[in-house]
C-alpha cells in the first residue's frame, strides 16, 4: 500500500536512496532532502511497510500566477502501478488555483501528461552539468 504526503517533515535520508536513476552525477540523499524541504509543493509517495520514498513530485510557484514542475520520479521497480499518475493528479490539484503550470519533459512523456489536461508546447533550457549533483549554497547567496 502506498501513502501518500505532502510535507518532508520527519523524512530521513535513509527513507531518500535509489533516487536519480541513471543520471551520471546524482544529488545525494542528503541534498535530495534539501531540494525536497526547499521547494514549495511537494507530494511524496511511501511504501507503507519499508516506509521508504517510492516516489516524488515537486513544484517551485510564486503562489500568484505561476507553478514550474522541476521533479518527478518513481523509483524503477515501482514504476507501472499508477504511482506517476497520483503523484501528477496530487500535485496539479494543489496548483489547481495558479494561472501557469509548466514543466519539460521528453515527447514520449507527453500523452503522460496530456492525461491530466495538459498540453504540448514549445520551451528553452540551460543546464550546468558541473552542478548536477546540487549546489553547496542556495543561489541567492551564490549571486551575492
Ligand atoms: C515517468 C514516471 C514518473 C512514471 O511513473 P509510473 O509510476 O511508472 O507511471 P504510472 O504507473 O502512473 O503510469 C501511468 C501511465 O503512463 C504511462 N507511462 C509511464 N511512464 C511512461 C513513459 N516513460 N513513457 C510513456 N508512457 C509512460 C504508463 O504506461 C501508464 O499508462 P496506462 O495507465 O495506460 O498503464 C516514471 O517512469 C519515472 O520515474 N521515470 C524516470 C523519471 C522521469 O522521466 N520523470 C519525468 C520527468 S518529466
């Protein structure tokens, strides 16, 4: 059975491993928890019986007009249960008053999302490879 909250209060990082799959230069649970107490929503699926995260989604918004969705993942052996989809369902809701909700995803994603009434569009990025597994300070301070 899968729970599921909104909140990383009395989340360890023991309950954050395996996360970042694939990537080359992952975050550690560590930062992991950091990224996930630093954003503005998130929703976080638990393992009942472990305990352990299975599954996450955050979201970044100014709460006026806009939401941009940087996360979502489910852990690889609990892919294909539905987790995804409650996870997105969950967090559009609690968006669900904001005018822009965003987020980039591959094409073979996009009827993923379309699911949820949401539409293709074009976007830009730029990322910093060097600071992939998380940056040591928050970015107001890194620009003075
Ligand atoms: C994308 C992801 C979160 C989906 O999680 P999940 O728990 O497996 O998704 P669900 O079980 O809720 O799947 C819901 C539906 O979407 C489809 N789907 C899931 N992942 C898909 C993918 N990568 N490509 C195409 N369709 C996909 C499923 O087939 C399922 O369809 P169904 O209802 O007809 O069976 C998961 O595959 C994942 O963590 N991927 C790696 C990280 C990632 O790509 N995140 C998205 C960043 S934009």
């Amino acid at each position: 059975m899968i729970n599921y909250i909104f909140t990383a209060k009395g989340i360890s990082t023991e309950q954050l491993s395996g996360f970042f799959d694939g990537w080359p230069n992952p975050p550690s649970p560590e930062t992991h928890l950091r990224l996930l107490k630093n954003s503005d929503v998130i929703v976080l699926a638990i393992a009942q019986e472990t305990k352990r995260v299975v599954g996450f989604i955050t979201a970044i918004t100014d709460h006026v007009l806009s939401a941009y969705i940087p996360f979502l993942e489910v852990l690889p052996e609990y892919r294909g249960r539905g987790i995804g989809k409650e996870l997105v369902a969950f967090m559009l809701e609690r968006l669900s008053n904001l005018y822009m909700i965003d987020l980039l995803c591959d094409q073979e994603l996009q009827a993923f999302y379309a699911r949820h009434g949401m539409v293709e569009a074009r976007g830009m990025m730029k990322r910093n490879y060097d600071n992939q597994s998380g940056s040591p300070f928050p970015s107001s301070e890194h620009a003075g």
